[in-house]
C-alpha cells in the first residue's frame, strides 16, 4: 500500500513499482488538474434528479451512469493576476522542498537498488555471470548501509515530484463538495468518488526506501537459485524484493504557498518608498489574493 501522508510508511503495491522507482522518471512531474467544476456540479445534479421509479429501465441507467463517467471537464477557471505573478516563487519552495529530501538520499542504497535491476535485465538475456556479479554488488552495498547505521530501518534512494493543481474558486470548491456529501448520503459513492478524484491541489513528494530489515535477504537468497539454474525462481525473488520498496509522500497544499508568497510580495511592495496610486492596489490585490488562496487551502 502506497500512503499518501506526511512521513508514513507503506510498501508499494505489486505492479504500481515501476512506476515509482524508474530511474530516468523526472525530478518534477507536472499534472496540471484543469476542471471546470460548474460542469461537474451539473452532472451530478443531473444524477440526483434521475428518476428513482419502475418506470426508468435499466439500459436508461446504465447509459446516463457511462455519459456521466465519460464526460470530460471544460476549461479551468482562470488564474488570478496575483497567483500567475507569484508562480516563480511557488516553483522555487517546490523544488527546494524536493532538493531538501533528495539531500538524505544513501548513494552505497541508491547503487544496491541499480544493481538488482542490472541483475533482473541479465537474467532476462540469460547471462547469469553478470546477474550474480550484480547481486555481490548490491549486497555487499546494502552491507556497509547497515554498518554505518545498524538501526536504520529505510535507506532513501530516489526523489520524485507530484503537482496537482486545481484552478478552482472557494465558492465552487465547496459547491462540489456539497454535491459529494450529497452523493454520499445517497449511496452513490462511486460518482461522488469521480467528482473527488480531482479535487486536489498540492505538491507531493516522493520519497522511495528500501527496507532494510527484508530486502538484503532477498537479494542474497536470489543467488544460489542462479548457481542452480533456476532462472525463474530468482527472477521472481528479486522481483518480490523490489516490490517491497517503501514510498513516504510528503503532501504540501499549493494555495497555503500561494498565499505566503502573495503576503511577502505585499510586504515587500508596501516597504517601497514613493510608493504610488497603482502599487498601493497592487497591495491591496496581493492581500486579497492571498485571502482567497488560504479560503481555497481550508476548503480543500
């Protein structure tokens, strides 16, 4: 299980690993979430007039429950002038944040984890000699790990980014999130999941671990069913040691750091001396601006 938290643990679930531990995935991944949630609304409020009688055939439900799964949100609401001018700052804190995490990253950890997938890659052209001259490789790291540390539970060793960004106002943040509360009391959890699914905006980092209490067994068990030929059986051996790593997900909400970097802007305008007609707006905006992103993080 994957947790999405600030600093729990938990395994990543079989076939989701490659994904989270690819070496070449880039540092930022970017997923710009743009909804149109009066849209939404009005999808389920459709629903939630449906007929409930023996009349409504059950080719009729299905065909409105596929049109409402199906339909695709419009255009996002747009960006206020204070949130695009403060979108640098908001990158800047992001990747600071990530660079900060990628800091505790253990490079003897980092090469154990590129070895067993060398190891994997040589088993699957049948060239044992290199599958076992990796796997000495990553055990022999993951030992000086634990030497150094012989209470360290989960060595770090990859740092990836997650962005979902929703441009949405309060107003319609907490209008959609009336519609699901009201999906919900009526049992229709899994439109007021669809609805939901999309009602994120933050920054997550991912923090990848190799826990050190199972894997180094595994990777030393996958050894002597090479000598013994037994191709398969290590394949799936180092394939379940990998399927053991530990992802923690660092989650920030986006408009919480909209609304400070809005708040230093303000102050560092209104520190300005021979300020004008136009500045003393402009910090009337930011303020403003910063008010509406702190409702936008409370709502969310």
């Amino acid at each position: 299980m994957h947790l999405l938290a600030f600093g729990y643990r938990g395994g990543i679930p079989p076939g989701k690993v490659q994904s989270m531990v690819k070496r070449d995935i880039k540092p930022m991944t970017f997923v710009m979430v743009g909804l149109s949630l009066s849209y939404i609304l009005a999808c389920s409020r459709s629903a939630n007039d449906r007929s409930s009688g023996v009349q409504a055939s059950s080719t009729a439900a299905a065909a409105d429950t596929a049109a409402t799964q199906n339909a695709q949100p419009q255009k996002p609401e747009p960006q206020s002038g204070e949130a695009k001018s403060v979108e640098p700052q908001v990158q800047s804190e992001i990747k600071s944040m990530e660079a900060q995490k990628r800091v505790s990253l253990l490079a003897d950890a980092v090469l154990a984890l590129d070895s067993t997938r060398i190891a994997l890659t040589a088993l699957d052209k049948g060239d044992k000699n290199t599958a076992l001259a990796a796997l000495e490789r990553a055990s022999g790291k993951l030992d000086l790990v634990i030497s150094r540390d012989p209470k360290l539970a989960f060595a770090p060793v990859e740092v990836s980014t997650t962005i979902l960004d929703l441009f949405a106002n309060p107003d319609t943040v907490k209008a959609v999130v009336k519609d699901v509360k009201d999906d919900l009391a009526n049992n229709r959890v899994q439109q007021a999941r669809h609805i939901m699914t999309d009602l994120a905006s933050e920054a997550d980092t991912h923090v990848t671990e190799i826990p050190l209490g199972t894997y180094p067994a595994a990777i030393k068990a996958a050894a002597p069913l090479i000598d013994a030929g037994k191709i398969d059986e290590a394949k799936a051996e180092l394939g379940s040691a990998i399927n053991t790593l530990v992802t923690v997900t660092f989650s920030v909400p986006l408009p919480s750091i909209r609304a400070q970097a809005m708040l230093d802007a303000a102050e560092d305008l209104a520190a300005k001396k021979n300020r004008n007609q136009a500045d003393n707006q402009k910090v009337h905006n930011l303020i403003d601006g910063a008010r509406t992103q702190i409702q936008l993080a409370e709502t969310l």
